[in-house]
C-alpha cells in the first residue's frame, strides 16, 4: 500500500514538474533568457577579460541606451507597428537640450525641452498612422529623415559642446555605486512594466496588436491609444537622447544612425512578436542585454564588424522564426 502511495506522489510530481515547464515554455521571455544564458556562458569561456568587473560594468552602460529606446519600440511593435525614426529622433531632441543649455537655461528645462520635442515627433507620428491611416514603416521612415534633417540645420552639421559640468551626472555619474544610466533605464523599465502589466492602457495595447478590428468594436478608441504609442515611443528616444547627450557632453546631430535597428532587434530578440499581441518588456530588457552581450564579446574576440553584423542577422532571423513558429500553434 505504501509503495502504492509513494510511486503515486512520484507520477504526480513529475506531472507537476513538466505541465510547470509547459507554462514556462509557454512565456514569452523563456526563450530569451535561455538565449541570452547560453550566449553570456559561452562569451565567459570563450575570453577571460569579459566577466572583469569594467568589462560588464562597460556592457551594462552600453546596454541602457538601447534598452531605452527599446522601450518605445516594444510599445509601437505590440500594436502591429514600429518606429523607424527612433534614432534620428534621438539625435535632434539631444541636440535640442544642448542648444537650449547653451543658450543659458538650466540643463532642468533644457531636459523638458527635449522631452517635449521627442513627444511632438512622437505623436506626429501617431496621428498620421492613426487618423491618416498610413502605414507606420513609411510614415516613420520619413519622419527619420525630418528629424535628421532638422538636427543637422539646427546645429549647422556640427556637435554642440561646452555644456554645463552639472549635465554630465546623467551619462556619467553614479548613485550608491550604480551608473546614471543604468538607474535612468531602470526607472523608464519599471514605469513601463506598470503601463502594460497594470492599467487598462497595457491591455488596451496588447488588445490592439492582437485584434485591432475587435478592440474598435468593443468601444475602445484605437485611434487615441495608437497616437499614445507612437508619442511614448518619441519620449523615450528622448530620454536616450538626453543620456547620450551627457555621456557625450555633446549636442551631436549624427548620434543615434543605426539605433533603430538595434531597437527592434532588443525587441525582436525579447519575444515580442513582430505582428503585435504577444510580448514581455522585460523580455525587451533581455533582448538588449543579449545583444549587448553578443556585441561586447565579439568585439573582446576580435571578430570583424562585418562578420558581427552576420552573426547578429542570423540570431534576429532565428529569433523571428521560434517567434513565428510559436504563433502558429
């Protein structure tokens, strides 16, 4: 009887074992953080200089402007969008505080400045994706260009420099042994998991990604949370702006080229499917990491940027497949 009993409790917690793996596969970060482990393992075998202390301390730093911007991105693709302008956004709203700053106002209301610029772009492009109904990847692959443009007319095509000392804290100091920029992604991360995770906001976004026509139908206005996405996706390029500004102490209207694609790669990356509906925005954190990593230990390796830019496509490209494979169960 009691051998009976015990081979019972046994099945059942092997039962218990594998339907809480199931769940656990069932995630959209468990394949993320199995990724970004085995990448951050095989970067520590592969060179001894990468679990130093500077060394990921460096990667760390590396990581939050991505993830910042990243943050915007995951808002924008969960609704069956994205936001190509994200860099150059980044680089006028920088661009912006330092001019402001260097005019005399204090780097406070040169920070307002900027975030107020990257949320006019922001709903700029909200407002043709929503109301004009035009499709997000043309509307703000233009706004790109604008942006970018407007940066280099208003700086002449060269970096402003000689900010305020006090600026500098942002992108270069520290708090309780912490880099600045890593508390400002903290913040921006935790204020962004409560938006998703913990308002009808969240849901009204995770709704529209997964049916758009639906959620119109049962009374949400689509069109308002829409142009909201796009504005939050402009403020937090923004942010990033202001961060690599004051790492940089330098207004520069060529920061940021390139940063757009990094971003959808964090998010891609992080589990956030590409056609909206399903995603984590820790599961963004992870995928900046992961590539942060990726990036950090090849370059330790000595891997040529061309073979990098390869090996990075092929992960994206298998990311984007496990994504879609999982969908389609």
């Amino acid at each position: 009887m009691s051998n009976t009993l015990q081979n019972t409790n046994k099945t059942q917690g092997k039962h218990s074992m594998n339907t809480q793996l199931a769940r656990w596969r069932q995630s959209p970060i468990f394949y993320p953080l199995l990724g970004f482990i085995v990448i951050f393992i095989a970067m520590a075998f592969v060179n001894d200089n990468f679990l130093t202390t500077n060394n990921l301390s460096n990667v760390a730093r590396q990581v939050s402007i991505n993830a910042i911007i990243a943050v915007g991105m995951t808002c924008a693709i969960l609704t069956g969008g994205i936001d190509l302008s994200v860099g150059a956004v980044m680089a006028l709203s920088g661009t912006v505080a330092a001019g402001l700053m260097m005019m005399g106002l204090p780097p406070e209301l040169a920070i307002l400045g900027c975030l107020i610029v990257g949320g006019l772009f922001g709903a700029g492009n909200g407002a043709f994706v929503a109301y004009a109904k035009m499709p997000p990847i043309i509307v703000t692959l233009a706004t790109m260009g604008i942006a970018r443009g407007l940066a280099l007319i208003y700086t002449g095509g060269y970096p402003i420099s000689g900010l305020p000392k006090d600026f500098s804290f942002l992108g270069r100091g520290e708090f309780m042994g912490i880099q600045s920029p890593i508390i400002v992604m903290i913040i921006v991360y935790i204020i962004a998991f409560v938006i998703l995770n913990k308002t009808p906001i969240g849901r009204y976004i995770y709704a529209i990604g997964g049916n758009e026509e639906a959620t119109r139908l049962s009374g949400v206005r689509v069109k308002r949370y829409k142009m909201l996405v796009y504005t939050l996706s402009g403020v937090t390029a923004a942010i990033a702006g202001i961060v690599l500004t004051s790492r940089l102490m330098s207004g520069q209207p060529n920061m940021g080229v390139g940063f757009e694609l990094d971003a959808i790669a964090a998010v891609v990356l992080g589990g956030t499917a590409i056609a909206g509906g399903r995603g984590a925005i820790i599961g963004t954190l992870i995928g900046a990491m992961m590539l942060g990593v990726l990036n950090n230990g090849l370059n330790l390796m000595g891997v040529s940027p061309y073979v990098q830019n390869v090996i990075k496509g092929g992960i994206i490209l298998l990311a984007i497949y496990i994504s879609r494979s999982r969908d389609s169960k």
